[in-house]
C-alpha cells in the first residue's frame, strides 16, 4: 500500500483544467521521481567526478596563473636591464645608440689591445654601419687620436676581412684610397688619418705589431 502511495504521488493527470500551480507541483514531482530512480552510487560516482573536476580545473588555474606570474616578472626583470644597458654605461664608457665604447688610455698593438678589451668583457670595436663609422671618427677628433685600431683583420685569409667580436665577414667598409694595401702583410686595421689626403678618418691596413690607440666595445 505505501509503495502504491508513493507511486501515486508522481501521477501526472490531466491537469488542463486546473491552475496553473498545479503543473508547478507536477513538474517537481516529475524531477523528484527522476532524481530518486537514478541508482544511488551513480549519484555518488558523478558528485566524485564533479570534484574532481573542480580541483583540476583549479589547480590548472593556479599553476598557469603562477607560470604567467613568474613569465611576467622574466620579462619585466629583462626588460629592465635591457633598458639600463641601452641607457647607461660604466664609469669611463661612453654610450652610443645602446652600445658601451671604452677608448684605451695608452697606446698598444692590436692583439694586446683585443687582450685588454675582453679583459673588459668587450672587443675591439666592430663597426656595423656608417652612423657608427662617422661616430667614431668624431670621437677620435674630441680624443685627438690620429691612429686608433678597429677589431678588423685579415690574418686568417689574406684579403678577407672579419670581426674579432664575433667572426663576422666585414661588410660595410671605409677604406683610404689605394688601402688596404696589405704593404708587407698588413693584417690588421686601423681608422686613421691622413694628413696627405684629408682632414678625417679613413680605414687602412697596418702592421699587427705597430702601437696605437684603441676603441672596445660590448
Ligand atoms: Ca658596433
Ligand atoms: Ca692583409
Ligand atoms: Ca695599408
């Protein structure tokens, strides 16, 4: 009898006639039977799942939301130093368009010169382009130098040029005329001034061995 009562009260007659609450009350009573006939452990299994769920959508969240956290502070950090290294120098460096040029205070070969500069974490200087060519020509003028040596050379293969910085093929160049003339092997080059030609500076090839000033750069 009782399990005949509960089946009654999940009935749904024709309630067309009633108000309209009365469907309200046949609509829960429909769930309510929905819900109870779903196996009990089918109930617990999918509550598990949910959690589960849960935890993993969390836990996905913190550990992206730490990973972007610490990404962010990578690259604010590098940001920072780039900003710092583009914007200042050491103390007796001079800074042109994000580079550090350090001029050697006594004059040396080419070799003892490259020594020195990467004693100071930097190269002979590499000249990449005609604003840093013209730069440093004016440079040399404020230093009074007349014969500064340059990270070129040639003295792996006779006629082809490279940086010492980085072993890169010289391309842009500024060659005095009739140079470089290689006049008894000439290895290694310099900016100079010739006061037969002209009032500034151009690029020569001279003896490794002679003693000038000397730019680094990093
Ligand atoms: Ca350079
Ligand atoms: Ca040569
Ligand atoms: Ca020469």
């Amino acid at each position: 009898m009782a399990s005949q009562g509960i089946a009654l009260q999940y009935e749904c007659p024709d309630m067309t006639h009633v108000k309209e609450h009365h469907y309200d009350i046949c609509d829960v009573a429909t769930e309510k039977k929905k819900y109870d006939d779903f196996p009990h452990s089918r109930r617990i299994e999918l509550s598990w799942k949910l959690w589960i769920k849960i935890i993993c959508v969390v836990g996905i969240v913190s550990v992206m939301s730490v990973c972007i956290s610490i990404a962010v502070t990578v690259l604010m950090n590098k940001r920072n130093d780039e900003v710092a290294k583009i914007w200042s120098c050491e103390n007796k460096w001079i800074l042109n368009n994000g580079h550090c040029y350090f001029f050697g205070s006594s004059k040396t070969t080419w070799q003892a010169a490259e020594n020195h500069c990467k004693r100071l974490h930097s190269h002979l200087v590499t000249i990449n382009d005609v604003g840093e060519n013209l730069w440093l020509k004016t440079l040399m003028k404020e230093f009074g130098s007349s014969d500064m040596w340059i990270g070129a050379h040639d003295d792996t293969t006779e006629g082809q040029y490279n940086w010492v910085s980085d072993g890169s093929i010289v391309v842009f160049t500024d060659w005095d005329e009739r140079q470089p003339d290689n006049t008894n092997n000439e290895d290694c080059i310099e900016l100079w001034n010739n006061s037969n030609r002209s009032t500034t500076f151009y690029w020569n090839d001279r003896h490794c061995s002679d003693i000038l000033d000397y730019m680094c750069e990093k």
